[in-house]
C-alpha cells in the first residue's frame, strides 16, 4: 500500500502490545460460557472497583455533556495533599501509561537512549521505540530482581529516562529502600529517573520512601495508578509526581483534557477508601501464600513476589498458558518478556485461586505423567 510507505519508521518498528485476552474472545473462540471462565492476567483489583468510586460515579454520571475540569484541579489537590506537595508537582494522566508516554514525547528522541531491566514493563520499550530512542535493557540479577548498579552503570551521554519498575512487573521483585537509595544518587542529574510505582497500593513489603528523594531531586518523577489498588483499570486514570518545572513540560505534551471527567471524581473518592485497598493487601498476602504452597506440591519454582501477582516456572510457560486457557483459566504466559519457562497469575479471590490452582494441577500432573512415559 503506497501510504504505508509515507509511515513514521518509529511507528513501523513497534510490536504491539499484547494485552491478557478478554473473557468475550474466548468465550466466543473455545464456544464456552463466559460466566465459566475466570481472567487472572492483568493484574486487576481482586476486590472489583472501590465502593467510594462507584459511588461518586453515579453522582457524576449525568454531568458528562460538559467537558471535564482540564486542570483536574480536585483530583490534583487531594493528592497533593495525600503525599504532603504541591499542586504543580502533581500530574494526572489517562492512566499511567500516558504519563509514560509524555515522558518520551519530553525527554527521547533519536539521538538520546533509555535504560530498563530487561524484564519489565513493556510500556518503557513502546514510549522508546515510538520516539525513536535506543533502548539499552540491562539483564536482571538473580532471583529476577532489578540489577540496579548494572543498570546505572549503562548509562551513556546521551541517556535522557531510567525507568525502575518496583515492585517490578513482571516479575513481582522489589527493591529496597537501602539498596534504591545507595544507588540513586550515582545518576547524573540530567537523567530523569521515572520510578514506576503502579503496585504500591498492594505491595506485600515496604516500599522504599522515593517521595522524600524525589522532592530533593528534580530529575525524578514518581509514577502512580488507580488501576491496580482501587480498582479502576477501566478507568484509565494515573498520575506522576515531581519537580513543578518537569511536571509542567510534561502536562504541555498532553491533550487538554486527557483524564475524563469521571475518572477525576472516582480518583477523588477512591483516596479515601483506605480500607479498600487495605483490603486487597489481605486477599493478597492469603493468596500468596496459597499459591506458594501449592506450587510446594506440584514441585513448581517460583518467584516470591511482592505485589499481587506472581511469576511460576512450568517449563514451557506459551503452552500451560494455553492448556489453562482451554480450560477457562486466563492468565499470562511471559515469553514476550524474556521468561519462556514461566506463566504470570493475577491473585483473585480464594475461590479463583483454587480454580486456578486445580486447574494448573491437571496439566502438570498430565505432563508429568507422559514425560515419565517416555
Ligand atoms: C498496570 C501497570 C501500570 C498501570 O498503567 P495504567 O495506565 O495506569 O493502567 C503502570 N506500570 C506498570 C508496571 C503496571 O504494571
């Protein structure tokens, strides 16, 4: 097709992102009922959407013929406030992935390169790839956790974004505040640093205190979403933290309403439900550790994560992932990421757990079995 020849190159190169496949494809695809089928690959809230959020959803429901407030001057205030900055150290974005994304329109292009783990979020490879960046992917220590001297130590004259996933998805690994600190202050202060805190609000170990680092260097920006810990992936609603005169080149980047006006009054109410997201950390950390010992009797690796998903070494990840699926078990294999051997699984309630968990247990005792046969 002769427009195509006209195509951005940088666009051209992206491999799209795969996302965890919705219930309704495959529903519709394996000819199953969607009520049969559970989804366990995107990380999403176990405990649905924050109560508080739905509330002041339908509260707002019929003031969507206006245009939201493009300054978001509420959700912004009460976060400022949550974290004790101010207001214009505060960026909101369609998700957190948008501020990802305004951070490469800001800080890359084609003479400037990007540093991350080699497993991580594959958003930091897509903002790079679409700006036309190099991307420098720094192999991970053992035990998957970020190499983070390794990952300082690339850093070249033209590295214009670090990113630093903690706790790190995929692989669930956090990094502590001692080792984070040590090596922080060995990046050049011409480096943004972006540290991607999506699981904070359901980290199962403490999170090391970026704010305080932050406020005294403005070559960082601490991102944040309502997508994992109160529940409103759908949403699409996240937003970063920083220097006021980062924040503001970044805001300048985006449309001028970029978070729509329900997410800003479901954002507002959900930083008062304490308790909800109080509560996920219990389903977590009681779906961690059944699934740990469950992985225990089927003689499965894992790595202990603290976040609410975790990564399970099953040999051949791409095709457990679709063993499980023909069973209505959505979860996600991690070949794109570089982890063949594993699949990823979202912690839901008890009662998807143990589906999961049963399910797993058919095809790994069916494996098992052929391959003594053999
Ligand atoms: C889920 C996730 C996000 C959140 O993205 P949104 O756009 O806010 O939904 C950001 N970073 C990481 C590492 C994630 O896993």
């Amino acid at each position: 097709m002769k427009i195509l020849k006209k195509l951005n190159p940088d666009v051209a190169g992206i491999t799209p992102y795969s996302p965890g496949k919705p219930i309704s494809d495959v529903a519709r695809e394996l000819g199953l009922d969607p009520a049969d089928i559970i989804k366990l690959a995107s990380n999403e809230s176990a405990l649905g959407c924050s109560p508080r959020a739905i509330a002041a959803m339908h509260e707002t429901v019929e003031q969507c013929y206006v245009y939201p407030d493009g300054a978001a001057y509420d959700l912004r205030r009460k976060i400022a406030d949550r974290y004790g900055v101010e207001m214009d150290q505060v960026l909101v974005g369609n998700g957190s992935n948008e501020i990802l994304e305004l951070v490469g329109h800001c800080f890359m292009n084609r003479n400037t390169s990007t540093v991350f783990s080699a497993h991580s979020f594959v958003v930091y490879k897509l903002a790079t790839q679409l700006c036309g960046a190099r991307m420098i992917e720094v192999p991970m220590a053992g035990g998957l956790v970020h190499d983070i001297e390794a990952m300082v130590e690339r850093i070249e004259p033209d590295t214009s974004v670090l990113f630093i996933c903690n706790p790190n998805n995929p692989t669930g690994t956090m990094i502590s505040n001692d080792t984070l600190m040590s090596v922080l202050p060995r990046i050049p202060d011409d480096v943004l640093v972006v540290i991607d805190e999506a699981y904070s609000e359901v980290a199962l170990a403490e999170m090391p205190d970026t704010l305080a680092y932050a406020m005294d260097h403005p070559n960082v920006v601490i991102c944040h979403t309502f997508s994992k810990g109160y529940g409103l992936a759908g949403l699409r609603l996240g937003y970063g933290i920083g220097a006021a005169p980062v924040i503001r080149e970044l805001r300048k980047a985006g449309q001028p309403f970029n978070v729509n006006l329900m997410a800003q009054a479901a954002g507002v109410a959900a930083l008062d439900d304490d308790d909800f997201v109080q509560r996920g950390r219990e389903v977590y950390r009681e779906a961690r550790a059944y699934i740990e010992a469950s992985c225990g009797e089927m003689q499965l690796d894992f790595v202990r994560t603290t976040t609410n998903f975790m990564l399970i070494d099953v040999g051949d990840g791409a095709a457990v992932a679709q063993r499980l699926l023909e069973r209505g078990v959505i979860i996600r294999a991690m070949v794109g990421y570089g982890l063949p051997q594993y699949i990823r699984v979202t912690f839901g309630m008890p009662e998807q757990n143990q589906r999961f968990v049963e399910s797993l247990r058919k095809i790994i005792k069916h494996k098992q079995q052929t391959t003594k046969h053999k």
